[in-house]
C-alpha cells in the first residue's frame, strides 16, 4: 500500500533502459475503485498526454517506474480511457459522508495497491488515520460514502485527540517530551513485562506512545530506555 502522492513524478523507465517521460496522474475508474493505468507527460508533452495501461508495469519503485514497452500511447488514441477520464471525477478535496448523513471532512490522498492498482484506503485532511477499502462504499463525483460501525467511528476519533494531544506533549518542550521523542521509533531488545506478569512489549516491538505511557505509569521509564536497541 502506498499514498499516490509518492508515486506522482516518478521518473518511466522501459524494461530496456530507455527513460520515457514523468507519471502525471492516476487514470481512476472511479466506479471499480481501481487504477486502469498512469498519464505520463514525456518530452513530447506538446503532442498530447500519453498512457501507460497497469497491465504494462513491471515494477513501482521507490525511485522510477519500470515498464514493459518501449514506448507509449497518446491517450487520443484511446478512446476507452478517454471514456474513463470524461466519467471520472475529481476526487481531492471531496466531502466524505458516513451512510449515516454525517460529514468526517474531505479527501487529502488516496492509497494504492501497488500490485493491482486497486484503492486501499482514503486519507481525510487535517486527520492522522486511514479509511480501509472494506469501509468505502461509493467513490462518487461529489462526495465519498463510507460505512463506519459506531465503535469505528469512536476509535477515529479517540485516535484523533490522542495523537493532538500527543503532539502538543512534544511541541511543549520539556524533559518528558524530549525523552519520548528520542524513544519513539526505536526497537526493544528485550520483552517487557508488567509486575502482574502480562506482557507490555515484546523483543523486537518497535516503542510507541502506548508503549511509553504504560511505563511512565508504572514509572519504569528507566528500564524502558535500557531495553532499546543499541
């Protein structure tokens, strides 16, 4: 799964070695919830857009897109992908609704399959989590519809004041926070267990916000930090 924002630019190698042009944008049938292919602007940009259909990508790379032909198609000469992209929609900044009639706000980014295309998720601006595919049900041309069970909808938004607070924890400074911000991240080299004998980490669990207010209530910050990896 990866945020289409990343693969945005990427520079289209063909299987040969040949570079061919930039991704531009994601070809999105937008009723399948699947990518059919990437608009590539090339060094011809001035002769019209082309396209990549996905059939064709080798790989998506953190760096470049590898392709399995030489060379690409004007999307004039498609008419079944000018179909797709005269149906599709504009889909960053729509609103997103719940089944229920309430608005959770609009759409930042959408993630990718990076096998298939399909749509993994959306992103919702100015929120730090992630709608899954199992919760889209429309990807309509004025708005998005997701179907939330309450105790979803709850942990969003739980997850959502959670990491607010969090980060104000950290922008105010502080021995505290100066000591979560290096702990963060970091991998334990040892489980850590709680006096009743239940697991807290284990070997290997990278440290956490959970992680790190469990053993500032049990005030064993100490033992945490020495059981990072060096």
């Amino acid at each position: 799964m990866r945020p289409l924002k990343e693969i945005l630019g990427l520079s289209v190698l063909s299987h040969s070695g040949n570079y061919l042009g930039k991704i531009e944008d994601l070809v999105l049938d937008n009723r399948k919830m699947i990518g059919v292919g990437f608009l590539i602007k090339d060094k011809e940009w001035y002769k019209g857009i082309k396209f990549i259909p996905k059939e064709e990508i080798e790989a998506i790379g953190r760096d470049t897109i590898i392709i399995s032909n030489n060379f690409l198609k004007n999307v004039i000469e498609l008419p079944e992908i000018i179909e797709i992209l005269d149906n599709g929609i504009e889909w960053r900044g729509i609103p997103v609704y719940t089944t229920k009639g309430e608005i959770l706000g609009k759409v930042e980014e959408l993630f990718l399959d990076e096998e298939t295309l399909e749509i993994s998720g959306i992103k919702i601006k100015d929120e730090e989590f992630m709608i899954d595919r199992d919760s889209l049900v429309a990807l309509g041309p004025s708005a998005v519809l997701v179907r939330l069970k309450v105790d979803l909808q709850e942990t969003l938004k739980e997850e959502s004041t959670q990491i607010q607070e969090e980060r104000a924890f950290v922008e105010g400074g502080g021995f505290e926070a100066k000591q979560s911000a290096f702990l963060i991240g970091k991998k334990l080299a040892r489980d850590l267990i709680a006096d009743d004998g239940t697991l807290i980490a284990s070997k290997g669990d990278t440290i956490n916000w959970q992680i790190i207010r469990k053993m500032r209530s049990l005030n064993r910050m100490q033992e945490l930090i020495n059981s990072i990896e060096q």
